[in-house]
C-alpha cells in the first residue's frame, strides 16, 4: 500500500531549476578558479621570457663591446687611449658599460698581463648587470683602467 492511499502527504517532486543553478554556480566558480591559474601561470611566463630577452640583449651588448676594445687595444699598433666606461648608441641607448683591469702577478712579481672586465648594465632601470672577463697583455690595457 502506498502513502498516498494511506492519507500521507504526498512528497514534493524534486525541482530540476534548484539543482541546475547549483551545478551553474559550481562550474562558474570552477572556471573562474581554473582562469585565476591561467593568467597567474601566463603572467609567469611573460616575466621571464622578459628576462631571458634582457639576458641575451646584454650577453649580445658586453660581447659586441669587448670585441671592439680587444680589436682596438690589442690589435693595433700602438694602442689607443680608450674610455673606460660609456653608452650604447640607439636603440641601446639605455645600456652603459664599463670597463676595469687588474693586473696579474707573476711569481716574480711581474706584471705581464691583467684580468679586464666589462661590465653592461641598463641605466634607466633597475635590471642585472653582465660581466665578461679576458686576459690581455698589461702593455696593452690603458693606465686609466687600473
């Protein structure tokens, strides 16, 4: 015998629209969580593809400059008296470089050669420097680098 033949309440039927805005809520608040991760994720990505560009910018700005110095202080007969420090033409104008030497010693005390430096940073914002070292002959390194 059922309950309604009984004289018991028939039960209410179930109500599609409640459970159809429950699982809508659930699937936009699951979305709007999985798009928070999304952007955190391709805000990630574009930081450091910003910062391997700089990387290269600079590895490219410190080689290019230590080839010219090499070219000019090494090569040439006699060498010429060059800055120790400066700025890249455009579009780099926004990198500075400069350069230092250290004299090596030899056992007898002897300084036949030094360890230059070239350092590139930016100037007009606050990023890593790149420094690249070389050996060159002390009689070739201009007296201002020391």
């Amino acid at each position: 015998m059922s309950n309604h033949s009984r004289g018991l309440p028939r039960p209410a039927p179930h109500s599609r629209r409640g459970l159809l805005l429950i699982e809508a809520v659930l699937a936009a608040t699951v979305m709007a969580v999985g798009l928070v991760f999304i952007s955190r994720g391709l805000s990630g990505q574009l930081k450091a593809l910003s910062a391997v560009e700089s990387y290269e910018t600079l590895t490219a700005l410190a080689r290019g400059k230590l080839l010219e110095l090499e070219h000019t202080q090494l090569f040439l007969s006699p060498p010429v008296d060059v800055p120790r420090e400066g700025e890249f033409s455009a579009p780099y104008g926004a990198y500075r470089w400069v350069a230092a030497a250290t004299p090596r010693k030899a056992e007898n005390g002897e300084s036949l050669s030094s360890l230059v430096r070239l350092t590139v940073r930016r100037s007009d914002r606050a990023s890593p420097a790149f420094t690249l070292s070389a050996v060159w002959p002390t009689d070739r390194v201009p007296s201002a680098w020391f």
